[in-house]
C-alpha cells in the first residue's frame, strides 16, 4: 500500500512538471524579424552636394596704359598689366590647357584656343565684352587671324578648319582643309603680306592662297610638324621628319628647298622663329636647348638652355620692336640674341607665370606680351 502511493506521488509530481513546461512562451519574449526598419546611427547627415551649373569665365580686360615698344634696352620694366580667364566653371575634373593664342595683325584683338572654347578679347575696347565662341567640334591646335584682322582661323580634328567672324562669333564658310596634326600648334603660319599661307600635314607642306582659299602647290616632304615665313615672305623654315628645312617661294608660288638639315631632336616638340636685322636669323628648339643660326652662313650664333619639363611643342617668338629680343617657353626669360645672354633674372618677374608658361605672343607693334600659364592668361608690357 505505501509502495503504491509513492508510486502515485511520483506520477503526479513528474505530470505537474511536464505541464509547467509546455505552456506557450509569452508573446513578448519571441525572436521575430521586424518590419520595422531600425534608427539611423546617430552623427550628422551630410547631403549630396548640389553640381555647380556650367559658366563660362572671361575675365575683364582693363584700360592699357600708355606702353613702350618690348625691347632689349627697357625689358627689365616689363609688368604684368592684368590677367584673364578664359575657362569653364562647374565642370568636375582639372581645367583644360589653352591650346593657342594669336594676335590680330592689326589692332589688339587677342584669341584664346581651348578644346570647345574660343575667346576673342579686344584689348583696345575694355568696355567691349569678349567674344565666347562655345562648342567647337574636337581637339583644336593652330589659329591665326586673317590679316584684316576680320576672321579667325582654328584647326581641329579630322582635318577640318574654322572660320570665325571675330567680331561677332558667328562661323563663316571657308574652303581651307587638311592641315590638322595632333599635338602640335605650330603647322600653319600666315605670310607677312597675308595673302598665303603655308601648312604642314602627316605628309605634305602646302601653300594657298588666301584670297580664294585655294591650294597653290605642295610638295611631297613627310610630316611637317612646324613652318616659319621669313619677313620678306620670299623664304621659309620647317621642321620636317626631325629634320630642319629652308625653302625659297618664287613668284608662281614654285617651292624650291635649299636645304634640309639633320639637327632636329624631336619634330614634334620644336619650334621656329625669324629673328635677326635682316631676318637672317632662326631660332629653333634642338634637344634641351634653343638654338640661333645665321640661315646664309648657318652658323649657330647663340645657345639657349631649356629648363622646362615636361616639355610641350617650344613656342618661340621675336619682339617685332626689336629683333634681337627672343621669348620662349622653357627659357624662363628675354633673351638678347646678340649679346646670347638674359636681360631678366627670376624668370621675368614681375611679370608672373613666365617660367612656366605654355605660349608667348606679341602684339604687332610689340607693344604687349601675353603669356599663358595652364588656363590663366598674363597680359604684359612697359609702362611709358
């Protein structure tokens, strides 16, 4: 009888135990995903940044002061005047580089050349906006004015060339082809009387006429990377192949080659300049230094040391005031060709940006300078 209720106990202890574990698990302790997404972590919430819209800027050309001819006698008091901006504001990623700047034959129209931007400053006329000449097909190199100083030339990409009403910005018609090279701005140049122009191709150095802008003559030389005219416009320099070319244009527009010299480094990084009381005298980039040589005697008469890396196409330019005063890019400063030494020390401060520029240009009456250095533009001269 005890046996049995000990047995009994145990049954009913081992049941009350079992039905204690089996009730349902509240609610509120099941592990359920929620739908409900969770709090942000805690800090500052920074929103995108809204993209600046896309602007051009010109910049404002100032009144010139009254300036002196640039020559070797007074290029120690040459300043830098005002500087300008032709450039895209807005636009993710580093500026692009300015191609080409020209002056006008006459007056001071200036044009700067930037893939898919042209402006056109009249520095005479401050009160005159600039020109913005916007979405200019593909990677420009070379332009030039025409000698009325009217329209404006530019070469592009697959061989085509523009014309521009400068004035106005408004694209004329043109009949002028063929004379684009990649990376080179250099192979094109206009005749001192502005009625031909001589261009360099992959393959050909050509001469046009500018008044019916048709093809007067080509001759079959390999690349022609730059041409020069002599002042007289009887002559003409090239660097073709590496190689140095002279040339004499005869009346007929027949092209004679008097001589092809093999002193070139790098066609497509040097450049051409005449110089000289009688215009004898070419500067040419060769290797790490300018070189001056007397065409008729072609003996060098003065040597340059470039110290600009890395070295684009060398820009080379003669104060059209004074044909002794040589400006180039890597050289950091004026250059008196007769003497073969510096004028200036510090790379021609005050006027900034020179030792590093990328192009020179002087006005016709070498009375302006202008220099550029990435995209920023430095207008310079002599005060009287």
């Amino acid at each position: 009888m005890r046996v049995s209720l000990i047995i009994i106990l145990l049954l009913w202890a081992v049941g009350h135990v079992t039905a204690q574990t089996t009730e349902p698990i509240p609610t509120a302790t099941l592990l359920r995903p929620t739908l409900t997404p969770s709090p942000s972590a805690p800090g500052v919430f920074v929103p995108t940044p809204t993209p600046l819209p896309t602007a051009i800027e010109v910049g404002q050309t100032l009144p010139l002061p009254d300036l002196q001819p640039i020559t070797r006698e007074n290029a120690r008091n040459i300043r830098q005047l005002f500087t300008l901006q032709c450039r895209r504001i807005g636009v993710q990623g580093a500026p692009p580089e300015i191609q080409d700047i020209t002056f006008s034959p006459v007056g001071n129209r200036l044009a700067i050349i930037l893939p898919e931007l042209i402006c056109i400053y009249d520095l005479d006329a401050p009160e005159i906006a600039a020109v913005v000449i916007e979405d200019t097909w593909g990677d420009p190199s070379a332009a030039f004015f025409s000698v009325d100083g009217r329209s404006l030339y530019n070469l592009q990409a697959r061989d085509d060339v523009f014309k521009w009403n400068a004035t106005t910005g408004e694209e004329e018609a043109t009949e002028l082809e063929g004379v684009y090279l990649w990376g080179v701005w250099q192979n094109i140049a206009l005749s001192p009387e502005g009625t031909q122009l001589a261009s360099g191709t992959r393959f050909w150095l050509q001469l046009w006429d500018m008044t019916s802008e048709t093809l007067l003559a080509e001759a079959n030389v390999g690349r022609v990377t730059a041409v020069a005219w002599h002042p007289d416009g009887t002559r003409l320099a090239t660097i073709e192949a590496g190689r140095l070319g002279l040339y004499t244009v005869y009346e007929g527009s027949l092209l004679f080659r008097d001589a092809l010299l093999p002193i070139m480094a790098s066609d497509r990084h040097a450049g051409l300049a005449f110089g000289g009381a009688d215009g004898n005298l070419l500067a040419y980039s060769n290797g790490n230094h300018v070189a001056v040589m007397d065409i008729t005697s072609q003996d060098v008469v003065a040597r340059v040391d470039i110290n600009k890396t890395p070295f684009r196409q060398q820009v080379l330019v003669f104060s059209p005031a004074d044909p002794y005063l040589l400006v180039g890019t890597g050289i950091s400063t004026l250059w008196d060709v007769e003497s073969d030494q510096g004028l200036i020390e510090d790379a021609l401060e005050p006027c900034d940006g020179a030792m590093l520029m990328d192009h020179a240009a002087f006005n016709a009456q070498g009375t302006l300078l202008v220099l550029t250095d990435g995209d920023s533009i430095f207008v310079c001269g002599v005060p009287q």
